[in-house]
C-alpha cells in the first residue's frame, strides 16, 4: 500500500521525537477517556469530499490535503453508538493532482477502502454529525487502528502499526488488535473483555474537542511556524483592532 510505503520513514524515530515533527502516542485508556465515540467499524462506502486543506510541516510545502468521506458500519459498540449504527467519519488523504511523489514524514493516513475493518476513536468536527479520529489531522493512524489484512495480502496492516510503535505500546494496544480474528470476524468474549477493562474510561463524558478539518499556517513572533483553524488568523487580527 502507498500509506505503508511512505511511513516506513517514520519507523525509525517512534515513539518520542521525529527527525521533524513530534509524534505523541497516546495509551489507549486516554484515547477513549478524550473520544466522544469508540468502536470496530466496517467501511461501507469511501468518497472525496470537497473538503480541501493544506498543513505546515515544510516537506509538505505545496500538498494540498483532501478528506475523504467515509461511511462506517458499527459493528461491536464500545462508546457512544450501538451496534448497526452508521457513522460519517472522515479521513485525510493527498490530493494526487497536486501531489504524486513520496513524501519525508508524512501523516500517518488511512487510505480507507469499502470493506475495511477499523478500530475508531473519534471526536467531533466542525460539520454536523461528521467525526474524525482523535489524532487527525497529522496522526490519523494512532487513534484509528486497521484491523483488516492488506489487499496486498503480503503484509498485514494490523501488524504495522504495531511495528511502527515501540514495544511497550504494541503490548498496551494487544487488546484492540485481537478484537478481530484472522477471518475479520470479531471475537466477542475479546470485545467483553476490552469493554470491562476500560469501564471507566467508556463510563467519561464525551470531551468537548473538535477536530477542524481546513488549516492555515500561522507564523508567531519568533518566526515559529504552526497549524492553525482557518479563519483563526483573521479572527485574531480583528480582536487586536
């Protein structure tokens, strides 16, 4: 897969500090603990939207981002949903028209297709009844763990992600890839058994985060630049008047 390919640059500098930007793994317990829904999902159904952004880490000058706009089937609820319920989850991927070669760092995207199997922690967006993963728009892929095999079927996603977190974390997120068999089917008593586990965290209220979805490089006094909603930068000029 293209994902794989351009994250293996990344292996080599998790879990703490890439050669670039910081890469924060988060232990599972807050992932839920900070989502307003959790759960395993099957894609149903993957488009463009006409949503479009750009992000400020230098390697990605020129890349234009567009989300894609996924349509997931809850399959075994563990926050916020019941079993059956259909969520609009978006995922970022890069607009090939403005880009077509390997990227140094890239986010950890996706590449969600129909029938994909994901373990979701998402949280609101500014549009209405559409989620993103807790960790987009840079790390997609630590808060959105595949738990289907590759359509290569030479490598399995599920295991790497894994490699590509130290070996403290693949041991604390052994529970999320063992909800799923090796035939895609979910294990219910592994299922019981992550939802007693993290009881308290499912038990929290969902946070109040959004994930905005369009950004804009905003650049300090220091000359330090950033990721900043869109509009922030004019919002901000407009108080100082």
């Amino acid at each position: 897969m293209k994902t794989r390919m351009v994250l293996l640059a990344l292996i080599a500098f998790v879990p703490l500090m890439a050669i670039g930007r910081f890469i924060q793994v988060n232990d599972l317990d807050k992932l839920i603990t900070d989502s307003k829904l959790v759960f395993v999902g099957r894609v149903k159904s993957v488009k463009p939207s006409d949503i479009k952004t750009s992000l400020s880490y230098p390697t990605y000058d020129g890349v234009t981002f567009r989300w894609l706009m996924t349509e997931v089937e809850v399959v075994e609820p563990v926050k916020g949903v019941k079993k059956g319920d259909v969520v609009h989850a978006v995922m970022l991927s890069i607009d090939k028209r403005s880009h077509s070669q390997p990227m140094y760092c890239p986010p950890g995207m996706l590449e969600p297709e129909k029938g994909d199997i994901f373990f979701l922690c998402l949280v609101a967006t500014p549009q209405t009844n559409v989620f993103a993963a807790l960790s987009a728009p840079y790390d997609e892929n630590l808060s959105v763990f595949a738990l289907h095999r590759s359509r290569s079927m030479q490598n399995d996603d599920r295991d790497f992600t894994k490699q590509w977190l130290s070996k403290d974390k693949q041991k604390h997120f052994a529970q999320v890839y063992s909800l799923v068999d090796e035939a895609g089917e979910i294990v219910p008593a592994n299922a019981d058994k992550l939802r007693k586990t993290y009881a308290a965290e499912i038990g929290t209220l969902p946070t109040t985060n959004v994930i905005y979805l369009q950004w804009e490089t905003y650049t300090n006094p220091s000359g330090w630049m950033s990721d900043v909603p869109k509009g922030f930068i004019a919002r901000t000029n407009a108080n100082h008047k």
